[in-house]
C-alpha cells in the first residue's frame, strides 16, 4: 500500500492530514519453472524455429505488421518471450531459466558463461522437432530430478 497525506478543511484554516491507502498494481511473479512452461506453450502454438530467436527477425519474407511474438520462436527465444514478452529481449529472470536449463541437458556445457550457456540449449533443440523440444521444457520444468541445482 502506498500512503498518500492529504490535507483536508476549509479555506483559512487549519487541515487536518489525513493519510490515504493507495492499493498498488500486483505484479505477477514468475518463478523459472513457470518461465519454462510457458516457452514449451509458446512453442507448441507458434513452432519451433531453428536459427536466430525467432523466423524471419528483419521482415524480409513477412509482413511488418506481422508482430514477432506470433511467429515460430527458438528454445531460447520462447524463454525470452515468457519472461518479457518479446522473443529477443533479454531479463534477468530469462537469463536465470536459460541457465537452468542448460545446466540440466547432457551434463551442461563445458563453459559456464551466458553466451556457452545459451549455445548449449540450441545446440540441443536443433535436432529437435516442436513436440520434442517441448516435452523437454517440461521434463526440466516439472522434474526436480532433471533440474541442474
């Protein structure tokens, strides 16, 4: 709640101050397994996408007013799109979703840096088909046992 003073009373007197309670706007809070779970949604209803983090990012084949959210997304560009919104914006929280689960697919990449990281999940999902990559998202989502620690 946020408190807001207010001074109350006729013209050419003293006001009483009174404090007001403000409700806030709710942020919803998303944890990295929710993050998970949504991208493996993003892609079973967009696709899957192999390349950069979504098809076709510089509107050469499609239509500008074609939004990029709506189209087929890479595992790391769905991660981003359900942390942010936009599949090739970048957050801290999709950041934290990409490196678990990095961490939990074949042992982890050699490098722990953001860049091997990210590497390591698409080098994974560019043998995959949309309902592989998806069953994947929510092994490691849904599975304390598959999740790296």
């Amino acid at each position: 709640m946020n408190h807001k003073p207010t001074v109350t009373g006729l013209p050419g007197q003293s006001g009483i101050t009174h404090h007001i309670k403000v409700p806030l706007p709710v942020r919803p809070t998303l944890s990295v397994e929710s993050v998970l779970l949504l991208a493996a949604s993003a892609i079973s209803v967009r696709g899957l996408h192999h390349g950069d983090y979504v098809a076709d990012p510089f509107n050469w084949q499609t239509e500008q007013s074609f939004p990029t959210a709506l189209r087929p997304m890479s595992v790391v560009g769905a991660i981003r799109y359900a942390a942010t919104g936009d599949p090739q914006r970048s957050s801290q929280l999709a950041d934290m979703a990409m490196n678990v689960l990095a961490l939990s697919l074949d042992g982890g990449p050699v490098w722990t840096d953001l860049l091997s990281l990210e590497r390591h999940v698409e080098d994974w999902s560019d043998g995959l088909t949309a309902v592989e990559a998806v069953a994947g998202l929510e092994r490691v989502a849904t599975s304390p046992v598959e999740r790296a620690a």
